[in-house]
C-alpha cells in the first residue's frame, strides 16, 4: 500500500489528510489530525483526462505511428494526463484506416484511452488548420468500417453540422457507441440544434473553428452553449480564449459541461520553430502555432496542468478546475463510474502539485 499526504480535491471538497493506495485503487482517504506538515501543503487532484490532443513533445499522432503515438502520450502523461484521446485531423480514408489498425493495441494496452477523428467531414469555411483538400461530406460507409476495425477504440467524431449526411453520420455515431462532437463548422443556429437532436453530445472548442455569434444570426456557439447535453470544450491557453471568455464559458455552461483540452499538436513542451499538422507547414512563436500559408491557429503548446494554471488565472475555483480537467470529462467517455474524481474504489490515477500548481508526481492505477 502506498500514501499520499495533503490537500485532497474530492467531488464534496478539499480533504486535509492522506489518501491511500492498493492494487491500483483507491483505498482510503483520511483526513489528518496531525500538525501541519510540508507535504500537506501539496495539492492531490484525479489524473488529468484529455479528450482532445494531437501530440507533443515532438510526436504527433496524426500520422497514424503507433511509436509516435506511444511517445506522445508519454509526454502527456509526465504533465498529469492519465487518460487521453488520440485526435488525428482531417486526411484521406487510407489514412484513418491505418491510423485505426495501428492505435487499436495502445487501446488495448491502456497506453490511449481511444481516438478522436476531428474530420474530414467538416465545413471548409471554417476548416481553421484542417487541410482543405481533405474535407468531404460524411460517409457513413466510412464510418462503419471504421467502427469495426476499431473494435472499440473509436471513441469521438467531429462533424459540421450542415454538411449532407450529417445527421445521419451522428445517428450512426450516437448508435454504435461513439460520442458525436460539433466543430468546424459554419452551421445555423438551425442546423446546430438539429446536431445536438440528432445525438451530439461535445462542441470541438467551443468559438473557436465557428461562425462568430451575431444577435441576429447566433449561429452554432449559441446553440451548443444553450444546450444542456452539450458539454462544451475550451482551450485554456490563454490564445485560442481571452481569460474572460473562458470564465464565462464555464459559468454559462455550468461544472457539468465544462471540459478544458488542450487540442496540442507535436510542438508541445518544444522549443519555437517549424512544424508539421495534417501534411501542412506549422510555425510556433512565442508557444503559439500558426499554419506558414495564411496565419491561422493551428492546435496549440498546451499541456493540461498548463491548462489547469491558466483556469485558475481566469478565476476558477481549484475544485471547478479538477472538474474540467478530470471529472467531466471522464463522464463524456462514460468513464465516470472509474475515474474522474478521487473516490474510495475508484482508479487510482492520481496527480500531485505544487501549491502554485506545478505537476510534483503522477500515478496512473
């Protein structure tokens, strides 16, 4: 058995104590009638569950390489990541098929929790650092095939809305299991409402990657955020949101729908430089990456407890942060019942932190 003293975050609030370990659970947690000591001034929250990265620590995940994959997820985990999607973006059928075949075994290992296909089937208009060339209307014959040579591993799709055949597309999804996102997309306040009928249930972060909220036209943005079975993503970086737009995101959506993602790409946790996204040339200045051809955001340089920091800086409460970052999330993937939250019986992943916030140690069962 092992034990971690200092202030536990628990769903019903923060336990001054230790929490104990056995056979990968949790076991106990205690609150402490001893004197103050160094380690209860850390911070113990659940293991971070990101439902959305591309890679990092100069290892991508959208070429389909299962060694690059198995890297980046390592990178992620050393930040506070215990549970992570593979997000591959918009390429040829060949691609996602391949990527689909060599994934499956990280899955079945524990190495990823599944795989986010954000795209092909999005909205040119608003395809952002999605290669162009590769958008298309869904096929629900490629998505059944893929479905099946996951066994499993496809956890979440993106779709625009609007396109032809979207709806069914997300029928399709909301049927065999897999979560339906909304994102990329230039949709109606119409069309996104008939998404979420349809059965999605994410809006790929939220602003941005959509047509912009006017008062006659409210658009997608509006329709997501108003909509109580969308849980809504928002990356905390500090660039893809301004700190106010963020805080009232998540006050607007509420503790339930509030999951922070990181959307990385391969430069994450890397120095300034070149880069590569979806077959397209990236640039990263000052820990922003920006697509060579025309200037636009292209993933960012998050991880999540840089992500936990900024949510903290933006006025969230810590207990608000460890739900966006591990609770709501692991309820989107219906893993609510095993992890998300620390809890006797549940999972023992588990990150500490420094009193500013900083990642001290990391345990994943």
């Amino acid at each position: 058995m092992s034990r971690l003293s200092g202030k536990i975050v628990t769903p019903s609030g923060v336990v001054t104590g230790s929490i104990s370990v056995e056979d990968g659970r949790i076991a106990a947690i205690s609150p402490s009638t001893s004197v103050t000591s160094p380690d209860t001034e850390q911070w113990i929250v659940p293991g971070f569950v990101d439902i959305h990265t591309h890679g990092g620590g100069g290892h991508t995940f959208t070429t389909g390489d299962a060694d690059a994959a198995r890297q980046a997820a390592g990178f992620h985990r050393r930040h506070g990541t215990t549970t992570l999607l593979a997000s591959l973006v918009s390429s040829p059928f060949e691609l996602m098929r391949d990527a689909t075949l060599a994934f499956r075994p990280l899955v079945e290992e524990g190495v990823l929790h599944g795989i986010h296909f954000e795209g092909p089937y999005l909205a040119e208009l608003r395809c952002g650092a999605q290669n162009p060339a590769y958008l298309r209307d869904p096929s629900t014959a490629e998505i059944t095939e893929l479905i099946k040579l996951g066994e499993g591993s496809v956890r979440m799709m993106t779709i625009a809305p609007e396109r032809a055949g979207a709806l069914e597309a997300i029928e399709l999804l909301v049927a065999e299991g897999v979560v339906a996102a909304i994102g990329h997309t230039d949709a109606s306040y119409e069309q996104a409402l008939a998404g979420v009928a349809a059965g999605a249930r994410v809006a790929t972060h939220l602003f941005n990657g959509m047509r912009p909220i006017h008062h006659r036209e409210p658009g997608p943005i509006l329709a997501l955020l108003g909509s109580p079975q969308i849980a809504v993503e928002l990356v905390a970086d500090g660039f893809h949101l301004h700190d106010g737009t963020l805080a009232f995101a998540a006050r607007t959506a509420g503790l339930d729908r509030t999951v922070l993602v990181t959307d990385a790409m391969t430069a994450a946790g890397m120095p300034d430089g070149e880069y590569e996204l979806g077959g397209q040339a990236v640039v990263v200045a000052d820990r922003v990456a920006r697509l060579a051809r025309d200037g636009s955001i292209a993933g960012s340089t998050l991880t999540m407890d840089s992500a936990f920091r900024q949510a903290i800086g933006a006025g969230l409460s810590i207990s608000e942060v460890v739900r966006a970052t591990s609770t709501t999330p692991a309820t989107v993937l219906g893993l609510d019942g095993d992890r998300g939250t620390l809890e006797v019986g549940k999972r023992a992943d588990i990150v500490t932190l420094s009193p500013s916030f900083e990642v001290t140690s990391v345990m994943s069962a």
